[in-house]
C-alpha cells in the first residue's frame, strides 16, 4: 500500500509535468497545430509505487496541457512499459520504438521516460542513447522523487 507521504509527491509531481508543458509552451501556442503521431511511456520506477492509477493521472494531464497549447495527438493511447534501470537503457528505449511502430505503424514522435530519484546513471544512460542515436536533444525535468 501506498503512504498518504508518496501520494501527496506524486501528485506535486504531475502538477509539476503539467506546469512545464505550459511553460514550456505557454508563449508559443502553435498556429499550425503541433501533432504527436504515435508515442511510448518507459517507466523506471516499481510498478508498486507508479500503477495504473498514477499513468492513467500522468496520461490526462499531459493531454489537458498539450490541448492547452495546440499540441494534438495526444489523444492516443502509448506503449506503456515497466523497465528495470539495472537493463540495457539502449535496447529498452529501441524496443519501447519498434512496439509502437508495432502498435500504430509509425515511431514514436516522443518517449516520455519516469524515473526514480537519484537514477542520474538512467538519466545519463538516456541522454546519451537519445543525442548519439538519434541525434535530437532530450528535455527533462526533475519531479522530484
């Protein structure tokens, strides 16, 4: 069971998410819509202590603040994986893309990871995978944990 401590963090962390977005964004409403083709979730953090419930609340807000912005495509669901930080960052960030070219026909246009606190060897283990293989910059914040 979840302590009243963590569900009160949690929720701060996903108002957090949410205020990033729109900051992010905020002077920047897109006037030609912005559009996430397909996108994937990989979460780093036990499934004991970010559930369904919690991806269900990430998954809503990221839509209210994208639609906020002019961001659509949010409206479908992701590839939503479990995986253990201990793996093979590289090859689970690739299998994260082939399943959701898999499941839709397209890759991902964003893979929004969830880690733990104090994950800095994931974080690098990400940034690293994601400017040497895909060559595009990675944006984080920290929530937190």
């Amino acid at each position: 069971m979840i302590d009243k401590k963590y569900d009160f963090y949690l929720f701060q962390n996903l108002l957090v998410l949410q205020l990033l977005i729109r900051r992010c964004f905020a002077s920047h409403r897109f006037m030609v819509p912005g559009r996430i083709s397909a996108w994937a979730v990989v979460i780093y953090e036990r499934q004991q202590r970010f559930n369904q419930q919690n991806v269900a609340d990430l998954l809503q807000g990221m839509r209210g603040c994208a639609k906020d912005v002019g961001i659509a495509g949010f409206e479908t669901n992701p590839v939503i994986s479990w995986e253990n930080g201990q793996g093979v960052i590289a090859d689970q960030l690739r299998n994260a893309g082939m399943k959701c070219k898999q499941a839709t026909g397209q890759l991902p246009s964003i893979i929004v990871c969830i880690l733990p606190e104090g994950a800095t060897d994931i974080y690098n283990a990400i940034k690293q995978y994601v400017w040497f293989h895909w060559m595009v910059s990675a944006q984080h914040a920290d929530l937190g944990w």
